[in-house]
C-alpha cells in the first residue's frame, strides 16, 4: 500500500521550554483510518497542527503525497483537510456562507452542486440558512466537518470529531466517515471515544509525552496485547481448586460456584488455553453448566500500555 504521509524525527519545543513532539517517526498509508491516542497533552494536536501548517516544527521532516512539506506547503496543503476541536468561524455566518467561503479559501471555485451534497451528507441541508450561533453543539461539529471536505482533500484529519456529540449523532458521523474511507480519503483520527478506534481504525498509533510509542493493526495489536478471561460455572459447588488444575491460571470463587481463567496476556492465546481448561475440568470430573468468555477491549490495552511504561520510567 502506498505511503500517503511520512514524518521522520519530527520535534517541537515551545520557547518556554516544553517539548511538545521528540522525534516523531510515522507513516500512514493511503487509503487508511489511522486512530492516533494518547493522553490529554502527549501531543496528538501539535503533531496535527504540525502537518497542517498551523504549528512550525522545531526539526524533522514531513513528506506528504512524496513531496517536502517545507517546500512545497502551499499546494500540498490543499490536498488536506482538518476538523479542529474548537469551532473558529464567525458565528453569525449562516451554514452554507461558512462551507462556501472554505471551499474558496482553497482556490476552488464555488461548486453549489458540491456543497449541497456535503450538506446533505451531514443533514445540515435544512440548517443551510441558519447562523452557527443557533446551531446544536452537535450541529456545529457537523459544520467542522462540512468545512474541512469544501475542497475535496485526500488526506482528512479529524481531532476529536465526535466530542460533545451524542450517540445518535455520532453513528452518522461514523456512516459518513466509512464512506469517506470508501471513497480513497486518507483519515487520521484523535478520540477520546477508543470504542470507536477499536471499531473503525485499520491500525492504531499510541503516543505519550510526544513520542510514538507504538503502530500497529488494530486486531494484532488486541491479540497480542489482550487478556482472556473465562468464568465457569461449576454444577456444583466445590471447596478447593483440584491439585491438577494449578497449572491453570485458574483460581476459586470464595462460594466455590464458579472458577475464573485469566490468562493470554500478550500472547493472543487466551481462547486456546480456554479450550485447554474445559478439557482439564472434564478430566478432574469438575463438571460446569456454563462457560463466560470475555476479551479485552482496545481501551483497556491502551491503558496497561500507559500505566506499564509510566511504570518502567519510559517517556520521562
């Protein structure tokens, strides 16, 4: 697959001294959902901010579509397109006036056939003459988006797209962004919501303390880094664990009802060991009436992942 971004050793320090990005290395391919996460103040806006020309990088290199950002800003800058967190427009512009003008601040010329299908694609068609100020917080988060696809970008980003949003809402968001997906778009997106990193991304990048600290495929990364946990309910209660199941990673509930599995921690063999203790139980005549199976969610992986390298001392 195709290299849509590259940014090697990228580095931003503020005058005060802060370093916001320490060498940064990140590829993302075309045609991807990339999620980027990390915790309020690891860097995910600067990095943002640094590829869409609102933040001047301290040192690295940033290449996209296979050209130097530094040279060739102004025409690559409008093959990308970004939905900020905060709303910075006139609020006294109506809907349709604040998507046209972004369309034109591209150098593209008025498309009302274009805008009113992005309109409608947000269901923002019927609020096309309403000022912003009267607008829904949900409402003004659809025009975000709306003003970053005025000009057809390639490359979309999208920070934090979805906060304030309710859930009603935010599932269209969704419908239009896989559409977009579908179409070629490039998006890279920062959530709060790791749900819908887990269910939407491609492959997912954790930062911390402006450093990269991991890239891979969203389902690799939850199989190699997930935890199993199996709760099996016993026919009948027993007092203690049998001697030959303390191989197991199994241990006792204090009722002596049910035995809890544990186990496949960065191994992604949790279900198969799972399979390995249902025979074990069979063997040591342990007969159960039901099995629970759960695995680990993306957001319960991206926390150990934090609080393991706060931890070891990592990102200090």
């Amino acid at each position: 697959m195709q290299d849509i971004l590259e940014i090697e050793g990228l580095t931003k320090t503020y005058d005060g001294g802060f370093t916001a990005l320490n060498g940064v290395d990140l590829t993302i391919r075309k045609g991807e959902i990339f999620a980027l996460l990390g915790p309020n103040g690891a860097g995910k806006t600067t990095l943002i901010g640094a590829v869409c020309g609102l933040v001047q990088p301290s040192s690295g290199t940033i290449r996209a579509f296979g050209k130097d950002m530094g040279r060739h800003w102004r025409t690559l800058r409008r093959r990308i397109g970004l939905v900020p967190q905060e709303l910075a427009t006139d609020m006294f512009e109506t809907v349709l006036h604040t998507v046209n003008y972004s369309r034109g601040l591209f150098g593209l010329a008025p498309d009302a056939a274009r805008v009113e299908e992005i309109l409608r694609a947000l269901s923002l068609w019927d609020k096309r003459e309403e000022s912003l100020s009267a607008l829904s917080g949900g409402m003004k988060r659809r025009v975000l988006i709306a003003k970053a696809l005025a000009h057809d970008p390639e490359l979309l980003f999208l920070d934090e797209p979805t906060a304030g949003v309710d859930v009603e809402l935010r599932r269209d968001m969704w419908t239009h962004i896989s559409a977009l997906r579908e179409q070629g778009t490039t998006i890279i997106l920062t959530t709060h919501y790791i749900e819908e990193a887990e269910e939407m991304a491609d492959r997912v990048g954790i930062i911390q303390k402006g450093r990269i600290r991991m890239v891979e495929e969203t389902r690799a990364m939850m199989a190699r880094l997930g935890r199993t946990e199996a709760v099996f309910t016993l026919a009948a209660p027993i007092s203690a664990l049998p001697e030959g199941l303390s191989g197991h990673s199994l241990s006792l509930a204090e009722d002596g009802r049910s035995l809890v599995y544990r186990g496949g921690d960065g191994t992604g063999q949790g279900k198969s060991e799972v399979a390995a203790v249902t025979k074990a139980l069979i063997a040591h005549g342990v007969d159960y009436t039901a099995i629970d199976i759960r695995e680990s969610n993306l957001e319960e992986i991206f926390v150990n992942l934090l609080e393991n390298q706060s931890d070891t001392g990592e990102g200090a």
